[in-house]
C-alpha cells in the first residue's frame, strides 16, 4: 500500500511531525481499542523505516514499511498484513492513512 501526501512545508519542518506521530497513523484501523507495542524506528535521510505490532485482545498483527519525507511530499509505504487486509480492507486503512497524514501536516501551519 502506498500514500503520497503534499506536505505544504520544508523536509526539515515535517520529518518531526511524522516521527512523533507514527502510532497515530495507522491508529483506526478497525478499532479504538488496538493498542501499538513493539514499535521501532530509524531514520536513514529523510526516511524513517518502521515496524511495529498492532494488538487487539490475543490477535497481534506486525506491521512494517517506510515513510519518504521529500521537499513536496509524505509517502507512507507499508506492505499490509493478509489478517488486515481481509478484516479490515486495503482502502479504508489507504484512507484512514491518507486523513492521519494530511491531519497531521496541516496542523504543523
């Protein structure tokens, strides 16, 4: 799955916004009640590469990918597990990616 989503600011401004803000991306993601564990990430450039473990009651479902932060754009790459893409569907977790992200950079102006 990918998003790209305009930015509106510098590189420098908007890789901090993404870094605090990894657990909120994917956060709806079928429920409230999903709790992140596990999560890691390093930043090479103005890529963060992250992996982290979604839980709902005794189901976990990893979850790992990228998110490019350029001079224009926020892509969010993330190769979805088939548990999520079943329960849940690859477009509502694209949109609820694409609202989190766009959130996210309009509330850094």
């Amino acid at each position: 799955m990918r998003v790209v989503v305009p930015h509106g600011s510098t590189k420098e401004a908007t890789m901090p916004v993404m870094d605090k803000a990894l657990d909120h991306l994917f956060g709806e993601a079928g429920s409230a009640s999903i709790q992140i564990v596990d999560q890691k990430k390093v930043w090479q450039d103005s890529v963060m590469i992250f992996s982290f473990t979604g839980k709902l009651g005794f189901i976990a479902v990893p979850l790992a990918g990228s998110i490019d932060v350029d001079d224009v754009n926020v892509t969010v790459d993330a190769e979805l597990p088939a548990m999520l893409k079943t329960f849940v569907g690859e477009e509502k977790v694209r949109t609820i990616v694409d609202e989190n992200v766009r959130r996210m950079v309009s509330a850094q102006h």
